[in-house]
C-alpha cells in the first residue's frame, strides 16, 4: 500500500490529463497547445518522478530533464 495514495493519485490524474490535452492538441494540429501540452506533461512527469523515484540528487536531474518541459523553450 503507498504511504501517500491520495497524492499519487493527484499527480497520476494531472499526467493523465495533460496526456490526453497533448493527444488532442496533436491530432488537431494545433501547435500552441501542443507545446502547452507538452509542457505540462513534463511539468506532471517531473514531480512525480521527483517524489517518488529514490534517486541520488544528480541521477534525478538526468531522470527528469526530458520530462521537465527543458526540450521546449517557451515552458515556464
């Protein structure tokens, strides 16, 4: 049993709806959103990777710089 299901849960819906926004966007071929979307995918990823993944400080900025939103600049 996970020790914080609730805010697993939270972050896991906040990824799954950024995924969904992300499929959407592409397959109208709206690139703004894309890139909206990409960048809170990664933001989602991220913070649960950064929560969740016991990793040693300089392994999770390796783990998680693709999924941060970094390969897009305009992510804020």
């Amino acid at each position: 049993e996970w020790a914080l299901q609730e805010y697993f849960n939270k972050l896991y819906n906040k990824a799954e709806i950024s995924a969904l926004n992300l499929q959407m966007s592409i397959e109208k071929d709206d690139i703004e959103n894309t890139d909206l979307a990409m960048c809170n995918l990664g933001k989602a990823c991220g913070t649960c990777h950064a929560n969740f993944r016991r990793l040693l400080t300089t392994q999770l900025a390796n783990e998680v710089s693709g999924w941060s939103g970094q390969y897009i600049k305009s992510c804020n």
